[in-house]
C-alpha cells in the first residue's frame, strides 16, 4: 500500500527552520537539551507519549517518544536520529538558516535534523489520515553521536532490542542512495609528556611535547591505506610560550570497512606508545563503533524500501558507507536496520550544510510508505 499522502516541502521547512535554528553542539548539554525540549513538544503535539531520559557523562538528556497503536507491546520500528551537531553556538552567524534556489542552508540542517523532520513529517501525515501503521513506532533521539555516542549505546541498543526494525534518518546518498552497511570506526586520545625548561634562556634542556605530538601526528596519518584510514582531528598543548612544553594531547580516528582491518589498526596505533628522546608518548582507546555488514533481515528490509521508493517513481540503490552512525550498533547487532534515509544534500559538518528542497517531500513520502507496510504481512 502506498499511502496518498499530501507532503509539500513549505511545510516541512517550517517545522525544520526552529530546528536548525536550536544550535545542538554536542559538548553543551544546555543547548541539546533545548533542542530535546522542542522536538519532545512537536512529538507530542504529534500524538506520542513522549519521556526524557537522564543523560549522563555530562552529556544531554534523550527523548523517546511512543505512538498509540492497539498492539503497543508488540516489537515495532523504531526511528533512530540524533541531536546534536558539531557545530559551536553562534554559527547561525555564518552559516544562517536561508533559502537559496533549491537548496535550504543551516546548521545541522543535514546532518540530522532534515531527516529527523521528514520522520515526524511521515508520521504526522499518517495519523491526520487516518492511517494506523502495522507496528507501532517508537522515536529515539538522542545527544550524543557526533562523539561516538559514549553515553547512549547501552541505552539504544537496549531500545532496538525491542523491536523488529530499526529506520535510521541520516543524510541520503547522492544518487537517491540509503545505507546498509557502516564501516568500523575507533577513536584514540592521544597524550605526549615532555621535560620543561625556559624556552628562551635553555630550550635546549627541555623536552617538547608539542614537538613530539607534531611528528607523531605525520607519524599516524601516514598509516593510512585502503582497508584503514587514519586521521587526526583535536590537538591542545602548552601553558606558556616561554616554556618548552610538557604536556600535549590530541585526538585521532580510524575507520576501517571490515571490523579486522580496524582491529590491525588498533594494534598499531596501541604500539605507538612509549618513549623517545625523552618524550613519553601514550595511546589509549576510546569509543568504537562496529562494522555493520549488511544481513539477510537487513536486506530483505532494504528490498521492501526499493520496491516501494520504484512504486513512488524514484530508484533506490544501497551501499556501506563510510562515517559512523548509531545504525551502526543496531545493524552489527542483527536487527533489521535500514539507514541513510533523510533528505538529499552536501557540506555537512561544514559551513555549507545544505539540504535540496525536493528531497524533503521525496523522502518523506518513502519514509511514511515504510511506516505504512513494514509488518502488514503478519497483521491480525
């Protein structure tokens, strides 16, 4: 069944622009926990039953919302979106919420509140006509992902054991594309620990830890090849310039497409620990995300996604993607996880963050014929 269903883009911009303009950075919890606070009104206003859950590690609350259904118990779809961007506050001042042609700009506009909107806009839609979806749908936002989702993977794995399939609105692919698969992903803190000395009267009897970090860094990208890359993305040191510094620390990623070549990856970057002319150089492992690798139940919902997106006019190829997200737990868990299903676009993660227009109503309309037939063969 392909529900007619009346999407117009003016309408999901107007509920997507005050998500947007709600900055989310990651690090503030005040500010994600103000964005919670207006999808959890728009959620209700939507007909869920809609809770926050205590965030923790210094991080946001989540929201979960539950749509009445007649079989509320039963294992249902659950809709996983995140947040939290990375963006600062006040990047509305470069990169503000406008219209240009067929492109609608701002931050976190792709990455992923468009997609997030375009699932309360299927939902939505529903409910006004009258339609009640096969399983009972569960929305889960969480605050945390752009940092590997430290906080919330017990909490979303735990929620997507629950149900039957889990429907993840991350950007779309370029070529009207959705994911089935993620590459590996691990995240390292990096720390360099040198000896001080005054840096103008003998620099020559300090240790920099700065310098140290410096020809690590080339050190670690430099490993990258094919089946692993490696990259390094946050680095702090020094207290003052007049003194060789002895203490720096850094950040660096690793992604690999199966979850072997990120396990030799590990061990290399583990390895790097130790010490060099005077300089003690520690690596230590952080969050890490499982390769998720596309499985029969994942597939078989993948098929009904394309038979439907044929039936609404539009292709729907399907890839692995590089670039984690929280569908990467759900699906290396085995739970039928189609992701890659928000709006169209480019530049996310940067200041030219856009979605095209079009692709929101598109998307919307798929997104709301999945919540319309997933489940319809065994409904009573």
């Amino acid at each position: 069944m392909i529900p007619d269903l009346p999407f117009d883009a003016e309408s999901i911009l107007a509920t997507l622009r005050p998500w947007v303009e709600c900055e989310s950075p990651t690090h503030d919890a005040t500010a994600v926990n103000r964005m919670m606070g207006l999808a959890a009104r728009d959620l209700a206003v939507a007909g869920a039953s809609v809770e926050t859950i205590p965030g923790r590690m210094g991080l946001s609350d989540c929201v979960r919302a539950r749509f009445p259904h007649r079989h509320r118990d039963r294992p249902g779809i659950l809709v996983l979106g995140h947040l939290d961007t990375v963006h600062p506050v006040g990047t509305l001042a470069s990169l503000p919420w406008r219209i240009a042609g067929d492109r609608a700009y701002g931050p976190g506009i792709l990455d992923m509140k468009g997609g997030n909107v375009i699932a309360l806009a299927a939902i939505r839609a529903l409910t006004a006509a009258g339609i009640e979806t096969p399983l009972p749908v569960t929305f889960l936002f969480t605050g945390d992902e752009e940092v590997g989702s430290p906080a919330t993977r017990d909490l979303i794995e735990a929620e997507a054991a629950r149900h039957a399939f889990v429907l993840v609105p991350e950007p779309g692919q370029a070529d009207n594309g959705v994911v089935t698969g993620r590459y590996a992903i691990a995240r390292f803190d990096l720390e360099a620990l040198g000896r001080p000395s005054h840096a103008g009267a003998s620099p020559h009897e300090g240790r920099s830890a700065i310098r140290a970090m410096a020809r690590m860094i080339l050190a670690v990208d430099g490993m990258s090849d094919a089946d692993c890359t490696f990259s390094t993305g946050i680095v702090s040191g020094g207290q003052w310039v007049n003194c060789v510094p002895t203490q720096c620390r850094g950040q660096a990623l690793s992604m690999a497409k199966r979850q072997a070549d990120l396990d030799r990856g590990v061990e290399r970057m583990l390895a790097l620990s130790g010490e060099q002319d005077g300089v003690r150089f520690s690596v230590t492992r952080g969050v890490t995300r499982p390769v998720w690798e596309p499985d029969a139940g994942c597939l078989a919902l993948y098929d009904q996604a394309r038979i439907l997106s044929e039936a609404l006019g539009l292709p729907l190829p399907h890839r692995s993607a590089g670039g984690g997200s929280d569908g990467n737990f759900t699906g290396a868990n085995g739970i039928p996880t189609l992701d890659g299903l928000g709006p169209l676009g480019q530049g996310f993660h940067t200041l030219d963050e856009h979605v095209l227009i079009a692709t929101l109503p598109q998307r919307a309309r798929l997104f709301a014929a999945l919540l319309a037939n997933l489940g319809a063969a065994g409904r009573s």
